[in-house]
C-alpha cells in the first residue's frame, strides 16, 4: 500500500477545487481531519541523544514530535554488579563480560533494547534526568511521519482530508457572510466529507489473514474445517 506526504493534499486543493491555503492554516485543517478519521500509524523508533543541562536544574533532552509513548531508556553500557568484598574492580570485570554477552545477540525482538535503565520523568515536551549521562538510548513508539513531521496517508486519507478542508473553507466563509447559497453548499460538502470520512476508516485492502480473524470474531469457528480454500468470498 503506498503512501504519501500529507502536503499531497494542499496540491489538489488547489488543482480540482481551486482552494490556496497558507501552509498553517492547511495543516491545522488537514491533521484536524487526520484526528476525526481515527487512523494512526505506528512504528518503533529507536533514538540515542546528549542530554542538555536545565538552568533551572537537571538535564533534559527534548521529545521527538511524532513520539507517542516510551517504552525504554537506557544507557551506553550494560548493568553489572559492581561491588564485591572478595574481589577488587569487580565493576571493569563484570562490564566486559556483559558486553561481550550483548554484542553476541544475534536478532532481538524489537522491543529490546541494550543498556542499564535509568530514571527519567517526563515533563512536557521534555524529558528530564537526575544525572549527566552522556547518552541515553530511548526506544518509543511514535507515528510514521514524514520529513515535515506529518503523518503519511493513503488514497482514501488523502481524499477525505480535501473534502474536509474545502467544507471548512466554504463553512466559514458562510458564517462570515451570511450567504445562505454558500451555506448549502458547506452542508453539501459536509455531507461528501462524511462519506469519504467512513471510507478511510477501513483498509485498503483485505487479506486472508484480516478476514479469517474478523469472521472468526463473528462466527468463532475454523471455516477451513468445512473445506473452504478460501476465507475471501469470490466477486
């Protein structure tokens, strides 16, 4: 499935439907839009940043835009014992050991991450620390955005995002005016704006595998059991 930048939509506003926006007004119109459709992206994103020192005290590194949740912090080296009353420098010991351990893992799962966890607290749009690390390892799941930091959209996305901007256009311009013929025609694309809304909603494609799980949510039984080669109807 293909996906494109959100500003495809900002081109065809003015290409089909002869609507210019300013680049602000258009994504406060086009991720408005993106929020009521409901569908988000998600990847795992792995991230390593130099915290900064707080005047007001502590050092903070500062949330990438797109991350929705931390999963992990960590730091550059692993977690050793590093005391002992037998054995003097256990720490040096015990680090070279648990990085050779680390650097022999061969395809982790993608919620692993390497490194000692540290405390962290969030606090806005900032992360903050108690300590000068000198790196940090964060792993978060964040939407899969573009270089403008906008969400990518597929056809239907794209399709329901115009029609949301050319009502919101045509909707104020009523309101400011008072014009009962551009009123009617905002209800018109109001209208239009909601179908293609519950057009995006669904996928753009159904696979065997989506299909057999919701039909398994509807009925509960293997229909492969009945000689079925097929979990999609044929057209």
């Amino acid at each position: 499935m293909n996906k494109m930048p959100m500003y495809t939509a900002l081109t065809q506003l003015d290409e089909f439907y002869g609507v210019q926006l300013d680049e602000d007004t258009f994504e406060t119109y086009a991720l408005s839009a993106y929020n009521k459709i409901g569908n988000k992206d998600y990847k795992m994103y792995r991230l390593k940043a130099i915290p900064e020192a707080d005047p007001d005290g502590g050092w903070f590194i500062c949330k990438p835009c797109n991350m929705d949740e931390i999963e992990a912090i960590t730091l550059n080296f692993e977690s050793a014992q590093e005391t002992s009353s037998t054995t003097n420098y256990t720490g040096i010991h015990n680090h070279n050991i648990e990085q050779f351990i680390e650097a022999g893992k061969w395809m982790p799962n993608e919620l692993y991450i390497p490194g000692k966890f540290v405390k962290y607290k969030e606090l806005g749009d900032r992360i903050y620390f108690t300590e000068p690390y000198r790196e940090v390892n964060i792993l978060y799941k964040g939407q899969y955005v573009d270089e403008d930091g906008l969400p990518f959209i597929n056809e239907k996305e794209l399709n329901a995002i115009v029609a949301y901007c050319v009502y919101a256009v045509d909707n104020k311009k009523a309101r400011l005016t008072k014009d009962q013929s551009t009123f009617q025609l905002a209800q018109v694309e109001y209208q239009q704006w909601q179908r293609l809304c519950t057009a995006a909603r669904s996928p753009m494609s159904l696979s065997q595998n989506a299909a057999n799980e919701i039909l398994d949510a509807l009925t509960t039984w293997n229909r492969h059991s009945y000689g079925a080669s097929s979990t999609k109807p044929v057209v």
